[in-house]
C-alpha cells in the first residue's frame, strides 16, 4: 500500500461500472483517486456511496471531448491536489450493428469516444505526470488485438487505441509508462439486455456480452486489482483472460487461420 500514499489518481469515466471499481482500488491501495466524468449529481452520490463503506474518492467534472473542459478539470486537480501521478483512460463506448451498415459519421463518433478522448485526456496530463515519472492506463479491450462480428466501429476505434498505446511507450517521455488493458466482457448490472434493441435481427447471440464471444464475464473489483498491481510494477500490457493471448498469436503468424478461430468460436 505504500507506493500509493501521496500519490494522485486520475480516473475518466468514474462515476460508474469498471471506472469507478478502478477508482476504489487505487483508494484502497493509499492513493488520492478522483473519478472524473460530465454528471456531477451522480459523481458527488458514488463518492458518498462509497465513503459509507470507508473508500474515499474525489470527483471532478470534466467533459472528454472538450479540450477546453478537460484542460479545466487538469488545473482544477493541480490546483486542489499538487500532482497527477496517474491517468487512467476509462472512458468508451460499443455496440452492434452489421458492417455495411455503418456510417462514416458512426465510425468517426466512436474514435472520438474510444481514441481521442483518450489523446486529450494525455496531452493535458502529461507535463503533469513527467514531473511525478508517472503513468497512462489505457483501458481498451480484446477487440484492441482482433476483429469480431458486428462491432467493427467499436474494434477499429479500440484497434487505434492500442496504437496510440505503443506510440506512447516507444516515443513518450521516458519516465512515463503506458499500461495498455485488454479485458474481455466486463460484468454490469445490464449485461445480456443493454444491446437487445440494436441487435435485433442478428442473432441471440449478438446482443450478449462481449457479441457472443464464449468468455466468462470479469468481475470489474478483481480487474481494478489486477491494474493496481501492474502499475505498481509499471508493465506495458495486461490482457485477460490471458489465454486470449494465443489466438492473437496465431492470428498474428496466420489471418486465415486466425480468422477461422474467430467464425469458429462465434458460431459462424
């Protein structure tokens, strides 16, 4: 727990499912966490919520797709706190829809949500956490490593995060780290109903978590953990489940193959 006390935790996307347990985590572990989203009424009631069960959290309200609204939030945290030690990029967005369905302006909405927001949110922090040697968290996704059937918005958007991801360990300030997340379906109160009406018509199988994608739901607390514990050890990447890793391999040395495994696994 000590290599968090002092230290000052940014979460975007806080107010609610994995930002939030990622927030509680760093608290739990000594830090100064601050969930940061648009809805101050709901920040200000998880932070009291939690506060009962002895978590402390600070919020702010910040917009990420306003450079102006989050550069705000950026000297608001500096100013109440002195430091950001950690950036965690939270916030994104999916959903399900055919291929050729997609419009330019749906596919250039999710890159706004799921990849420049996570560019914003670095370059306001980052003079800020050079001066702590500190680190970005990019929370992407399995679909940051492969394709899968009607999500392609949400998967070219995730692809390009990874990419941002690698850019940031290869030519970012030394001292900085990125750890890049690459979780699986994430357990919510919705999961299996939040995308019933956009999947109607493709299949039952669709508007379940992760697409179909035949994975066990992570527990959002455990993940929070797991991501503490790679910063701690400031490691480049955690994908889970790890086994995932595998087909990503053999995608890499084979796309027909690859390929293959994922209409396979998808029932296709």
């Amino acid at each position: 727990m000590g290599s968090w006390q002092g230290k000052v935790v940014l979460v975007t996307g806080g107010s609610g499912g994995l930002g939030l347990a990622i927030g509680c985590a760093f608290s739990q572990a000594g830090a100064t966490a601050i969930l940061l989203s648009r809805d101050e009424e709901k920040l200000q009631k998880v932070c009291e919520l939690k506060a009962k069960s002895n978590i402390q959290l600070d919020w702010i309200q910040g917009d990420v797709t306003s450079d102006s609204s989050i550069e705000a939030a950026v000297r608001g945290t500096l100013e109440k706190h002195g430091r950001i030690d950690l950036l965690v990029n939270n916030v994104g967005k999916s959903t399900r829809i055919e291929l050729l369905n997609c419009t330019v302006e749906q596919y250039a909405e999710f890159m706004e949500m799921n990849l420049y927001s996570a560019i914003r949110c670095t370059l306001a922090t980052m003079d800020a956490l050079k001066a702590t040697s500190g680190q970005v968290v990019n929370i992407g996704s399995l679909a940051s490593k492969t394709g899968w059937p009607k999500v392609a918005p949400y998967a070219v958007s995730k692809h390009s995060l990874a990419a941002f991801s690698h850019q940031l360990r290869l030519e970012g300030p030394e001292n900085v780290n990125c750890l890049h997340v690459c979780p699986g379906p994430i357990r919510r109160d919705d999961s299996g109903t939040r995308y019933d009406s956009q999947a109607e018509g493709m299949g039952d199988s669709v508007a379940q978590p992760g697409a179909g994608v035949k994975l066990k739901g992570i527990d959002p607390d455990f993940l929070a953990r797991k991501i503490v514990r790679h910063c701690e050890k400031r490691k480049p990447e955690l994908i889970m489940p790890w086994h995932a890793k595998l087909l990503f391999s053999i995608t890499q040395l084979s796309p027909r193959l690859g390929d293959f495994l994922l209409r396979k696994s998808n029932g296709s």
